[in-house]
C-alpha cells in the first residue's frame, strides 16, 4: 500500500508538471484528488490493516494529497500568470502605425451651388421661402395668370395627382403663396430654392425632378434696370468679374415684359464656340417685371406697387460654373465625380 501511494506520487507530480493549461491541471486535481481518484480509494482499503499500521499509512496518504494538492496550486499560479502575459502581448497595441483615414464625404455640388446662391442673395438683404412640392393647380398656375386651359400651361408638362393638385412644375408658386400671406403690402424681396417636376424625357441637359430657385421684389419703384442691375451681380458673383449679362424679349404669362437672361461665354470671351453655339451667349434663366394681373390676384395694387421676379436652374448653373456635361451625373450618385467637388467652397 505504502508502495502504491508513492506510485501515485509520482505519476500525479508527473501529470503536474507536463499539464499545458488550467483545464489539463484540473483534470488531474480530479483524477487524482477527487472522491473517485486512486488516493480515497487505497484509503477505503486501510480497513484491512492492523492498528500499528493504520496511523502511518493515513499520515503518509495524508502526505502524499498534500504534495499533489501543493504541486497543482504552485502549477496553477505560473499556468495563471503565463495566461495574463499571452494575453496582454496579444492586446499589446502599436501606437506607432499609422492610423486607419476616415472617409470624409463633402456637401453635394448641386447643394453646394445652391447655398452659394442663397448666399450671395441673403447678402443682398433677401430672405429665403418655401413652398409644398405637391402644390394647388391655383398656385402653380392659376394665380400665375395661368387660367385653366391657357395654351401657355403647355410649356411645363405637369405630373397631376388629382385635377386639381399636381407636383409643382417650377417654384414661381412660392412667389404666389409668399405675395398673399404678405396681404398687399410691400416690400416682398424672397428666393424661392426647391424641387420641381415636369413630364420632360431625361437627357443630358433635362431632368423630370430638378430644382429651380425663384426670386421675387415687389416693391413701390420697382424697375427693369433693378432686375437687371441685379442678375448682373448675380452673375458677375457666380461666373466671373469679367462676364457680361444680356436680356432678350421672351414670354412668361406671369411677367410683362419677360426676359430670357443670357451670360457672355466663358470659354470663347463672347467670341463664339462650339459650347456656346457660335452666339458668343449662354441662356441662364428666365425673368421678367411680376404681371399687373399676378399682383392683383395676390391683393396687390398694381397701380402702387410693381415687383420683378426670376427663376433659374441650378443645375445648369453648376454645370456651366464647373463644365459638368451632363445633367444626370447629379443624380446617378457616382462618387468618382461627387468627390471632384470636395474642396469647392
Ligand atoms: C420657369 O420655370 C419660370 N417659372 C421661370 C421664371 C420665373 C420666369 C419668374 C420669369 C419670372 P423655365 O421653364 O424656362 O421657366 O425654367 C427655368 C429654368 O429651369 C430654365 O432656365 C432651366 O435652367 C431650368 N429647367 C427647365 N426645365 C428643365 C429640365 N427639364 N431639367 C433641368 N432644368 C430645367
């Protein structure tokens, strides 16, 4: 029996010493020390010794589960420490590689044009409006001297919801609205920026969702030269010191005169080139002094008051500032141009 316990000695010591981890040790705690193990079970056999024996036999099996219980617990204390050290070399953090960049992304060009824009316009004493995009027929047509059945409401082929509400086909029904709420008295200085729709086929210079923005004065001794003394520093600010303004009679049914408003080209000076047709002119928005009629409809006295009003798309405004040739390349969210715009203030 003496002999039996110092074999387990051994072996138990052994199995100690070669166990890799935590769980390989306490499988040995419980193979060798566990009420099942080979120590308890040649202490059950102690019955069949004399009394002389019995005592040293218990003090040497005594011995013997404090050795294998004082080998694990010093095993246990290394096994515990090398685990801390792996895994505080493994979370060791370099502090010297370079960090991961993050991807800024920047303002849409159309959104950057946009608010250049309402800038340049705030900074001449104007507020901004706005107005539903699913707006009344009366709004985008009829208070716009656009009664039912005018021929002119062809120019803008509309996306109707009901008969009476549509998708607005430009943002002159803001003026509209912004004229009433104001009850006949002036002065009323706005722009207008904001989604539009029209029926038209996309191609490179049409959208059937673009946006336009609307300026609208209505004031006493309101005149042309101030509308063109305006898009003129319009333009001048957008394009260029060196760019010129010129304005050609056109239609409007809510302007009396209208004007169509061109810019000198920036590519040929106002010589003439293929991006300006030969003209020498590129067409940037429509305008023209606020018809007596769309005064009257808004409560306005016509007699006393007189006002100007335009409206340009702001895509083709970018495209002509940044030489952009096609309309779609705003929407089709192509990253390879969006980011060419990163830096344009
Ligand atoms: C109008 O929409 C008038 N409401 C503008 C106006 C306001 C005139 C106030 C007078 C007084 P027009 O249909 O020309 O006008 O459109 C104005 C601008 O919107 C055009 O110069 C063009 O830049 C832009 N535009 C028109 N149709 C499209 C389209 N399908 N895609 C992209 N831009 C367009």
């Amino acid at each position: 029996m003496q002999e039996r316990l110092q074999e387990l000695k051994q072996e138990a010591l052994q199995k100690v010493e070669v166990a890799l981890d935590l769980k390989q040790l306490n499988e040995v705690r419980v193979a060798y020390l566990g009420k099942k193990g080979p120590i308890t079970e040649v202490l059950r056999g102690m019955g069949t010794l004399s009394a002389e024996e019995r005592p040293i036999m218990g003090a040497l099996a005594n011995e013997v589960r404090e050795a294998i219980s004082t080998a694990i617990q010093e095993k246990q204390d290394i096994l515990e420490k090398e685990a801390v050290a792996k895994k505080l070399a493994s979370e060791t953090i370099d502090v010297t590689l370079p960090g991961r960049p993050v991807k800024v992304g920047g303002a849409h060009p159309l959104t950057k044009v946009i608010e250049e824009i309402e800038d340049l316009f705030i900074g001449m004493g104007y507020t901004i409006a706005e107005g539903p995009e699913v707006e009344r027929d009366y709004y985008n047509f009829e208070a716009l001297n656009l009664p039912k059945g005018h021929p002119a409401r062809d120019m803008q082929d509309s996306f109707y919801i009901t008969d009476e509400i549509l998708l607005r086909t430009h943002t002159s029904p803001v003026q509209a609205r912004t004229m009433e709420k104001h009850e006949g008295k002036g002065p009323v200085k706005i722009i207008c920026p904001g989604k539009v729709y029209r029926r038209d086929n996309d191609d490179a210079t049409h959208s059937h969702q673009f946006t336009q923005i609307e300026g609208l004065v209505v004031d006493k001794n309101i005149r042309m030269s101030d509308l063109k003394g305006t898009l003129e520093v319009f333009a001048k600010k957008m394009f260029g010191d060196e760019r010129e303004i010129r304005l050609r009679p056109s239609f409007f049914p809510f302007t009396e005169p209208s004007v169509e408003v061109d810019v000198s080209c920036g590519m040929c000076g106002g010589n003439g080139c293929s991006i300006c047709k030969g003209t020498g002119w590129i067409e940037i928005l429509g305008a023209g002094m606020v018809h007596p009629n769309v005064l009257e409809m808004a409560g306005f006295d016509s007699k006393v008051y007189t006002g100007f009003a335009f409206g340009m798309g702001p895509e083709r405004i970018a495209m002509l500032k940044y030489g952009i040739d096609d309309i779609r390349h705003f929407y089709t969210n192509d990253v390879r141009f969006l980011q060419q715009f990163k830096q344009v203030k």
